[in-house]
C-alpha cells in the first residue's frame, strides 16, 4: 500500500465563496501513480466544508442561496453581534462534512461525469488549505 498526499492552497474573495476544486483533485489522483485507492479531501478549518454534487450553475446557485438563508439573521451583520456572527458561519457547517472519500479506479476517480466535487468556504477573506490524501496501489 502507498500513500500520496498534496494541498491545494484557496483565498475567497468574498464572505461565502464556493470553489470547484475537482480538477485539481483529479490531477493529483493521476500524480499519484496510484491505479486502486481511495482518495480523501479534508479542509483544515471548521468554518469550511466539502460536498460532492452535481455540477451545474442552478445547483452552485441554489447551494449559495441556501447557506445565505441559513446563515443570515438580523444580528450577524451588525457590530458587535460577535456570538450571532459565530453562529451564522458555524450553523450551516453542521449540515456538512469537512472530509470526503471518493473510491479510485484505473487512476481516475470513480465519480459520475456531472458530479463536482466543491470546497465551500463559509467566513471569507481568508486563504484556506484543503489536503488530498490518496491511499492504494
């Protein structure tokens, strides 16, 4: 059994900013060398998340708009509401994993052709580090 490991560096350019990360993820599965394995992404911070979903521009918007819904109360925005402010980041983490494992085959992720895999960033303006673990033979 091998192991290769890589990281992606990330900066948002606003509060909540959503990145499609699968083409880097693929080119570190084909850097690996690795045939068979599973492939995990982990974020290094509790305010981020990963998701694998279908990509398309409707379901990126509909996911920006749903973690704005969730997130968003009278108080976030205001000074001095530092717990709401808190709140409004780490809420819509809970529905999320901050780590995802994708099966490997042939060197390619075994992931359908419309699928994404997305890096959300959920408190902006700020760089953030995603590691690619890849685990097999």
């Amino acid at each position: 059994m091998k192991i290769y490991n890589e990281q992606i560096a990330l900066q948002s350019q606003k509060r909540r900013d959503v990145f499609n990360i699968t083409t880097q993820v693929k080119a570190a599965a084909e850097k690996s060398g690795l045939r068979e394995g599973i492939v995990v992404v982990a974020a290094f911070h509790s305010n981020t998340a990963l998701v694998v979903c279908s990509d398309d521009a409707k379901t990126r918007g509909e996911l920006q708009s749903w973690l704005a819904e969730i997130g968003e109360s009278e108080g976030a925005t205001q000074a001095g509401g530092i717990v709401q402010r808190a709140l409004a980041v780490q809420f819509p983490a809970l529905f999320f994993q901050h780590q995802v494992a994708i099966p490997m085959a042939e060197g390619r992720l075994d992931i359908d052709a419309g699928q994404a895999m997305l890096f959300i960033d959920l408190e902006g303006f700020r760089p953030r580090r995603v590691v690619i673990k890849i685990i097999g033979e």
